[in-house]
C-alpha cells in the first residue's frame, strides 16, 4: 500500500509540476534617468545605477519547463538614438533573465583651439566607408576659441577636417563608446594629412565592421 501511495504522489508530481521563480532583472546603465515598460504596461523609471526586479511562479514537470516570454520597451534622453527600443526576454525557471539599459549613442566634439585659424570643413563618416561624405559645417564656419559637436551611433569613425588654407587634419578608427564624448582638438602645432582621400579608401578596405552611418548634430 505505501507503494501505491508512493508511486502515486510521484505521478502526481509529474503532471502537476512543482512550481519554481523565473525571475528578471532591469538594469540602468546609463547616466541618466530611462524609462521601460514590462509586456506593454505602464512606464516606470530608474536613475542612473538603479535596478528593478520581478518574478513569476514557473512549473516544471516531466513534460519540460514552463517558460514564459517578457518583452521590455525602454528609452531615454539624447544618448538614445530613437525614441525607443524593444527586447523579448524568455524567463525560466530558477534562472535570472537581465536586461541592462544604457543609450547606443556617443558624442564628437571639435574644438578650435587656435589663436586665428578658422575650421572651415568637417567631415564625420564611419570607419567602414571609403569615402567622407558630406561637409557637415555648410555655410558655417568653425572660429577660433570655439567647438562644435555631432552625436554619433558607437562604433569606429573616421574624422577630417579642413582649416581656411586648405590643410586637411585626420583622426582615423576612432571608437564612440556609449555615452561618451570624444573631444578633437585643433591646435596649430597639428599633424597635417597628405592623402586624406587614398588614406581613407585604404582604412575602409582594412576596416570590416559595418555601421550605418547616423550622425546628427547637437
């Protein structure tokens, strides 16, 4: 008899499941404050270095795990560079499912630092292209004793610019890291650029990584 009664709580056991926590963890990574939401529910927020958790009571059983999929939405400010982002999570059983937020985006800044050279162009373009693209000062012009700044998507980029007699200046596999700022200084003690051209049509040939080329200004 307690055979019987052995076997069957062991059956039972087997088609019921005994019930275990999935758990998951929302991390802010970032340096400022973001926002998700849990499967489309209302926004919550956390500051810089914050975390939230959740949890849920999972099964398992002899037929497998219950898992139960979890989509995050989240967003920020202007390290972010849409207006928001989607992950879908799947949550087990005695496991800790992590999502950890902070913007794709870094900054390049360009100072001139020079006593009456003017920066007349500037060109940003990823490391990956073989060749600049456009002038992104246009009609504008860079004086002495001031800076500009574009935000970028990370990855590596290349940066040239041009001073008022034409001398080209160039910072080649530059790596934008998630909200950083890059600063490129424009002294007159500056390395000039012989083949800007040739120089970038080669890094691009050695340089694999493809990155789409978003860069807006600030």
């Amino acid at each position: 008899m307690k055979k019987i009664l052995g076997l069957i709580f062991i059956l039972t056991l087997f088609i019921t499941g005994c019930t275990d926590e999935g758990f998951l963890r929302i991390i802010s990574n970032s340096s400022e404050d973001v926002w998700y939401r849990v499967n489309y529910g209302l926004d919550e927020w956390l500051s810089p270095g914050e975390s939230d958790s959740y949890s849920w009571d999972l099964s398992t059983s002899i037929f497998g795990d219950e898992d139960k999929s979890v989509t995050v939405t989240y967003g920020g400010g202007e390290w972010f560079w849409y207006e928001s982002y989607e992950v879908t999570k799947t949550i087990k059983p005695g496991s800790t499912a992590r999502v950890e937020i902070i913007g794709d985006s870094g900054e390049i800044e360009i100072v001139n630092d020079t006593y009456e050279t003017s920066i007349y162009y500037i060109y940003i373009s990823p490391s990956s292209s073989p060749d600049w693209g456009e002038d992104l000062l246009g009609s504008a012009i860079l004086y002495p004793n001031y800076y500009i700044s574009w935000l970028v998507t990370t990855g590596y980029w290349d940066i040239m610019f041009v001073d008022e007699d034409g001398w080209q200046y160039t910072f080649m596999n530059q790596l934008i890291n998630p909200e950083t700022v890059n600063t490129y200084t424009f002294v007159d003690y500056l390395r000039r650029t012989s083949d800007p051209v040739g120089e970038k049509i080669a890094n691009s040939q050695r340089y694999s990584e493809k990155i789409e080329g978003k860069c807006r200004r600030k």
